[in-house]
C-alpha cells in the first residue's frame, strides 16, 4: 500500500481537486492524506484570536462568510444531488457546532477545536467526490486512530493498532482518505501537530502500515538546491539521503515539515517529493542511498536570536556548560548552533518565548548580550566538511559578516550565522559559487 498526500494548495480548488482525483486513479491501493484548503485554517487561526480577546460579532461575521463559500464550492464540485445534498448538510453542520463552539469560555482545546475543522471538511468533500466518479473508496477519520502521548511524540503503538484494526473493519476499499495535522492529546482531547503537520501524518501512517512509500505532493517539484524565492535558477534535486533532507527540513526548507523523515527512516520506507501542477516531473526520491558528495543545497531559517553567554569564571571552570544548558532545558528551548570560547559560549535558539525568564536565570552567573533578527543558512550534503574546495566558501563570503559558524558537528551540514538583512546576499553569493562556478554535489 502507497501514502500520499496533498497539501493545501493542492486541495486548494474545485479544479485542483480535480486533477489530485486523477494523479490518484492508480492501481495501487493507497491511503490519502489531506490538509485543509489553502486559506482556511488561517482564517480558523483568525477566529479563534477573535474569540480569545471577546470580538465574538466578528468571529461570527467570518465564520457565515467562510460558510457560504465552503457551500458554493461544494455546488461546483459535485453534480450528483444526493451527494451534493449530503456534502452541504455536513458542511453546514460543521459551521453550526463551530457557532456555538465560540460561545464557550476560550481555551487551548476550543482553539485545537476550531481549526480542526478545515481537515474535516476537506476530506469529506474530497471523498464524495471520489464517490460521484466511482471510484471503491471509504474515509477513515483521523481521530479514531492518530494519537499522541503526554510528550507530545506520536503515540506509535496506538497508532498502528488502531489504524490497522479500523482498515481491517471497513468494507475493503481501494483508497482510503484521511486528515492530515489533527490528532487526539493523551486525554482524548482533539490537538494538532503544529502547522505543516500533515506531512508528518503521512509519514506516521506509512511506517503505521509499512508503506511502500510514502509520496508527499505540493505545489514545488521537489527539493530545491536552493530557495527559489530568493535565488534564480535554483534545479530540484533528484535524490537525498534521509539525513540531508532532515538538515534541510531543520534548517529552513519549507517543503517538508522538519519531523517527516523520522518515522520513514526507521524502516527505510522510501519518501518521494511530488509537484502537484506538473505530476510528471521526478520530484525528489529520499531513501538511504547516498548519492555523491559535496554541497547539495542551501536552506536558510529565519527568525533566529543569538545568545552570547560570557563570565571570566568560566575559564576552566567544571560544570560551567552543563549550567547553562540546564536553564534552556528548564524552559523546553531548543539550541540550533553553539560554539565556545575559553571565557564565553554562543548559541542560537528559534523560540523566544520564554527569553526573559533565560535570561534572567544566566545573568545570575553571566553577563549576556542579545542580539536578534539573525538568520541561519545552511550547505548541506553529503562529507561536504571533507571536500576539498569547501574552505573556499570563507574566501566568498569574506564580505559578509559571518556571526558564528558550526562546522565539523555534522559530516553532512555546514551553518553559518548572519544578519537577516544579509541572508540574500549570502544565498546568492553560495549559489554563483557553488552551482555556477565552483563545485557541485551530484
């Protein structure tokens, strides 16, 4: 059995739907994973601000509006009355519990709740489609099996067992749809996955059901060697090891969630990259063959604060850095770079939220210096540190003020910190040097 899934934009249409009903009208049985349609859980997101802070005239005004477009696509996709009469009284249904839903006091479960929806509508529509043109096929609903444990990881065992049993109990069917993003909590209570989730669905259910491979369809052709909204010419790569396509998921590339290549990777279930508008094009196969060496592509995270950490007692000081890792572990903040000196340490986080309170923790034994707006751009591929004209990358980027850099931790991954107000000059710089001039991975 195959996994795919389609991303908003793909599903974003009743013209798009379309023409994801014909990329899946294959022999192979499959299950679908859908997200919502492009735009509409940005608008829940909305909904639920507006309800947070008491704007309920507001939230209702959005909600009647995204309802009668919701009804107007359901009109243009379906043909068949009955079908159309079901899809409308669903969808209409749908916005009715999210009318009284808003009245509740607010919580984190009534916005899990509210932006839930754009997942089930998408996938109930899309099935009936699959029905009008008769196609064998039976929606499975993510709640009755996708779970995660109070950690907040994937619930793995439940998952499979439960994925499993429900296939086995359904009519057998040739496709079967499901929601991308949405889960239940440890408690039963509906959550999500964070945005970009439904990527990481596809892959927990393709090693759930030890997939043949798992083919995740968007609106790019795959991996690019760099961004392509910010450098010209950029080339989609054809093949990345599982460990290069998580530095770039990690580190910027927006294609894939940062999570997705985990569960596929253990089992060593093949993760294709698929353009939606141009099915034919190959896309980018990720597996564990490595495939040449050198610097694949460039990724660049934005959003990023240095944290420069100095004492003159830390020379040669024991426990120094185990001190101050343990304030970032107190408040569950991840460290991306770190490099150290003999009286001081510099790293990098992507999560301020809880910044004050670090950083009145480490000015209890340093001083510390902030400094923000900063990117993160990332060369990976494969022994890159080993090639030899990679020392030449410091010689073109001899203009740019290069912040910190992390070279060695990884064989695969070289990253540089810079201004964010530098990071197109260094992307295109990287990209004249090495996919124009200099040396390429194959």
């Amino acid at each position: 059995m195959l996994v795919y899934k389609f991303g908003g934009t793909s599903v974003g249409s009743v013209v798009n739907m379309n023409h994801v009903k014909d990329i899946i009208n294959t022999k192979d049985r499959k299950i679908v994973v859908l997200s919502a349609m492009s735009g509409t859980t940005n608008t829940l997101v909305e909904i639920s601000r507006l309800v947070e802070v008491g704007n309920l005239t507001t939230a209702k005004t959005i909600i009647t509006e995204l309802n009668e477009t919701y009804n107007a696509v359901v009109y243009d996709l379906l043909q068949d009355q009955a079908l159309r009469l079901e899809v409308s009284k669903y969808v209409n249904a749908r916005f009715k519990l999210l009318l009284d839903a808003i009245n509740e006091p607010f919580s984190q479960r009534l916005h899990n709740s509210i932006v839930a929806n754009g997942e089930l509508l998408s996938t109930f529509m899309f099935s009936r489609l699959l029905q009008q043109e008769g196609f064998n096929v039976r929606l499975l609903p993510a709640l009755d099996f996708m779970r995660i444990d109070s950690h907040n990881e994937p619930d793995n065992f439940y998952i499979k067992q439960n994925l499993n049993r429900l296939i086995d109990t359904l009519e057998p069917a040739d496709i079967y749809i499901t929601q991308g993003f949405i889960c239940l909590d440890a408690e039963g209570q509906i959550t999500n996955l964070q945005r970009g989730g439904s990527d990481y669905t596809a892959t927990i259910i393709g090693a759930a059901i030890e997939a043949a491979e798992v083919q995740i369809w968007t609106d790019i052709d795959g991996f690019h060697n760099n961004d392509p909204r910010y450098v010209n010419d950029t080339q989609a790569l054809s093949h990345l090891s599982y460990d290069e396509a998580a530095e770039l998921a990690y580190f910027g590339a927006k294609i894939l969630h940062p999570q997705t290549v985990m569960p596929v990777r253990q089992l060593d279930i093949p993760l294709r990259l698929k353009n939606t508008m141009a099915p034919q094009a190959h896309g980018t196969l990720i597996t564990n063959q490595i495939h040449g060496e050198g610097i694949k592509a460039i990724a660049a995270k934005d959003g990023i604060t240095a944290i420069k950490i100095k004492s003159v007692r830390m020379l040669l000081a024991h426990g120094f850095l185990k001190k101050v890792f343990e304030v970032f572990e107190r408040y569950e903040t991840s460290i991306d770079m770190v490099t150290t000196s003999e009286i001081a340490v510099s790293l990098t986080i992507d999560n301020t939220t809880h910044l004050e309170a670090i950083i009145e923790e480490l000015e209890k034994f340093a001083t510390v210096a902030i400094d923000d707006y900063m990117s993160i751009v990332c060369l990976v591929g494969n022994h890159i540190i080993y090639h030899p004209d990679t020392p030449e990358l410091f010689q073109v980027l001899q203009d740019v003020n290069v912040r910190m850099i992390a070279y060695g931790g990884s064989n695969n991954n070289i990253s540089l910190l810079v201004n964010t107000s530098d990071k197109l000059e260094t992307l295109q710089k990287l990209q004249r040097y090495v996919f124009e001039g200099g040396f390429v991975g194959v």
